[in-house]
C-alpha cells in the first residue's frame, strides 16, 4: 500500500530513475540515423577524438555519453547483428552511474554491458568486467571484443595458469574481463611482490559485476587466502594422532556433529597430561598447542570418514566437494585437520601452510573508484548493497509484457515436510511426462531425494 502511494505521488526513486533515463534514452535514439551513415573508420575516429578530449581537456564522461551510447549501438548493429533496445540502455545508464541493474534473465545483461564499458574506458585507467566463471570471461571477452575493437578499443581475459606478462598485458588493455576470484589473487600477488617488474594490475577504476549478488552478498565474507608452507615439524602430528586413539568418546570428549566440532572435557585434558607426563598442558605454548592438534586428531577420527569426506589418492588425502562430489586436487584443510587425517590415514603428512596474503571479495570490490553490477535478482538486497557498498538498485521494465509466471516462494516447518513436497511435485510432473531438473545442496540431500523418489 505504501509503495503504491509512493508512486501516486511520484516519490518513488526507481520510477524517478526510470523517468530521467527515458528522456536521455530519447537524446541517444534522436542521434541513431546521424550516426547510422558514418563510415566505420568515422565511428573509431570519433572515439578515438573523445578519448583525447576526456584525458587531456578533462571533459566529463556525462557530456559525451549520448554520443558514445549512439557510436556503441551502431558498431553492435555491425560487428554482432545486435542492436540495444531502449531498455537496454536505461540498464547501460544505470551502470554508469554506478548503480546495480536488476534486469530479468534473457533481457540480454552481456550486450547491455557495452556502453558503459566504452564510455568508461576512454578515461584510459582500465575497466574490468567481472563474471561468475572463466568461460564466461573468455567468451564475452571474444563475443562483445568484436565491437570494442571495432572502435579501437583493446581487450583482455585472465584466468588461471597465465604467466606474469600475460596477466600485466591483459591488465594494460582497456578493458579486462575475468572472475572475482582472479581479480583478487591478482591484487593479493601484487601486494606481496618485490620487484615493480612483477606488478600486473593498474589501479581499481571502474568495475562491472556480473551476478552481482552471488559476488557482492554471497560470496561477500569469502576469503581469498594464498598460504605457504611453514616451517614447523611434523611429527606433533602424530604424537597427538597416538593420543586420540587412547581416548574415550563421552568420558574424555564429547562430539558435536552438528556443529563439527569436539571438546576435550576435564577427564579428558588430564589423561592427555598423563600421557604426555606433564602437570599442566596449558603452562607452555607448545604443550597447549599440542593439545589443540589432539582436537584436530580426534576430529580426523570420529567427524571426517574416508570416502566420504576424503579419499586416498595416489598416497595423497584428496578432499572430497561436498556440494559436487568432485576431487579437490591442490585444496587442504586448514588449522592442521588436513595433518590430522594424514597421521590418521598413515600417509606422509604435509607440513602445515600459513597464511601470507588474504583479503574478502567485501573488501576487494569497495577499493573500486566507481562500482556498477548487474543481475536478474537484486532488489530484494537493496538495502544490504546500499549500506556495505554504497549501491544503489534501479529495476530495469522488460523489453516485452513478462509472460512467465514467477511464484513466491512456499516455506514448510521442517526439512521432512519440504522433502515429501519436492517428490510429490516431482511425481506430477514425471506423470504429465515433464522433464525435471533437480538441484539440492549437498550429496547428502541428493541420496535423501533419490531414497524418496525410490
């Protein structure tokens, strides 16, 4: 009712937004047949000219953008067959003003993305367009590259496995496409570097953010973590390994599977004492931090089964993705469990890494001068994008009337109940003969489903 009456008395800013954009898009479409009739040379030219006035004269990037919006439409017209639509260039609007657009999937995000790219590139200082994987990066970069080199325009990709010049000349392009993880390690190499020769970013200009709310809210307390290995032995390794075997579940420790956890209890610390022949376990540093490692041992044993969690691989302790079921070569438990499970385990044990370099995507994306996303699903988190970054979200009206209907949500008191449901629903719809794709969270919820269906 509120929101209604906001938009009654025209205080509401999304169609406040929407109207200012309508009248800029107006402007841009007013120039499309004086544009239309340039040569493509004529098109590179003229942004090539902008580019001068922007970084020598200083000229505002908002004095020009009706004009480069115009030039960027044309060369999608002639590079990819494409061209925006007016909704699309409200979208493009909005992310140049550094805001976050919330565009239905299929309203085409990719090519929307193009004219704030250009317009934000002539300032010469890099723009990144950051996606959720290294395909995406690699095919928008070849995919919307056509129109940005058709303008005279550079582009880059990083992803994994790239040497140091590579990663420095995708960075000195014009515009760097590459996932948020990439970005990340990139600056975290960089701050750890010793020689300038071994630098590859240029600064935080401007960035774009595909799936803005996976990145941005999701994966936002995510740690980007590079580690070294340390210099400690091995060996309290398996020392704390002996000690767990000899202890009693209930009268030493207790055991928390929810949690994932284990606590020695008083009975417990003092028979690790015993064992170990001292009077208190907590008088010294290493005795203490032994003890911790016996906490890590007894997690090993009684909350981490082989073949499940982890599986033995070539003499090596493999982790086990709990989402996908895949091996996670190269990945290690951390806190010295990944140890602990090699004692249980019997194989050589690894020394422990420690952290040199760590940053949150949070903190990574708030040192950008100007940030901008775009996703199917943001308003919901308008408020969380506004108070950590500043954001603000404009919803973005389809192209056409929205045909699909989308259902709000169905919660049920307990997983038991939601589960029942599912394979109901998924019943129906195996009878009308409806293909089905069922996605949980977790191997586990998968083989519960399958038992159901079974």
């Amino acid at each position: 009712m509120l929101n209604g009456l906001k938009k009654i008395l025209g205080l509401d800013a999304n169609d406040r937004a929407l109207k200012r954009y309508s009248q800029t898009v107006n402007e841009i479409n007013a120039l499309e047949e004086e544009v239309a009739v340039l040569s493509d040379d004529d098109l590179a030219r003229e942004i090539a000219e902008m580019r001068r006035r922007v970084v020598e004269e200083g000229q505002p990037l908002d004095e020009v953008m009706c004009r480069v919006f115009a030039i960027v439409r044309e060369a999608a017209k002639r590079t990819l067959g494409m061209r925006h639509f007016d909704m699309q260039v409200m979208g493009a609007i909005a992310l140049h003003e550094g805001k976050i657009a919330e565009m239905k999937t299929g309203e085409g995000k990719t090519l929307v993305a193009t004219m704030p790219v250009v317009l934000n590139a002539l300032k010469g200082k890099g723009v990144h367009v950051v996606t959720v994987n290294d395909y995406l990066a690699k095919r928008d970069a070849e995919w919307m590259g056509k129109v940005y080199r058709f303008l005279g325009l550079s582009v880059g990709v990083i992803y994994p496995f790239m040497s140091i010049e590579e990663r420095r000349e995708a960075y000195e392009a014009d515009i760097t496409y590459g996932t948020n993880s990439e970005f990340g390690f990139d600056y975290l190499r960089d701050n750890m570097a010793i020689l300038p020769s071994q630098l590859v970013q240029r600064g935080h200009h401007y960035a774009i953010v595909d799936e803005v709310d996976s990145i941005l809210i999701d994966e936002a307390r995510t740690p980007l973590i590079i580690s070294g290995p340390s210099e400690e032995s091995v060996e309290p390794y398996k020392v704390a390994d002996r000690i767990a075997k000899s202890l009693t579940v209930n009268e030493d420790f207790e055991i928390d599977e929810k949690e994932k956890n284990v606590a020695l209890t008083e009975a417990g610390i003092k028979r690790c004492e015993k064992i170990l022949g001292i009077e208190d376990i907590y008088a010294e540093v290493e005795t203490s931090e032994l003890l911790h490692k016996i906490v890590q041992a007894l997690k090993a044993r009684y909350l981490f089964k082989r073949d499940v969690h982890y599986v033995i691989k070539d003499g090596e302790v493999v982790i086990v993705d709990e989402f996908t079921g895949r091996l996670m070569y190269g990945r290690r438990y951390s806190d010295g469990l990944h140890q602990a499970i090699e004692a249980k385990e019997g194989v050589r044990i690894g020394r422990e890494n420690q952290t040199l370099a760590t940053i949150t995507l949070q903190n990574y994306f708030r040192m950008y001068e100007k940030l901008a996303g775009m996703t199917g699903t943001a308003a919901t988190e308008a408020e969380e994008f506004n108070e950590i970054y500043g954001l603000e979200v404009v919803v973005i009206p389809t192209h056409k009337p929205m045909i699909r209907r989308d259902f709000p949500d169905i919660i049920y008191r307990s997983k038991r109940e939601k589960f029942a449901a599912v394979a109901d629903e998924i019943k129906e719809c195996y009878e009308r003969r409806q293909p089905v794709l069922i996605g949980t969270t977790s191997i586990e919820n998968s083989e519960k489903l399958s038992k159901l269906l079974s």
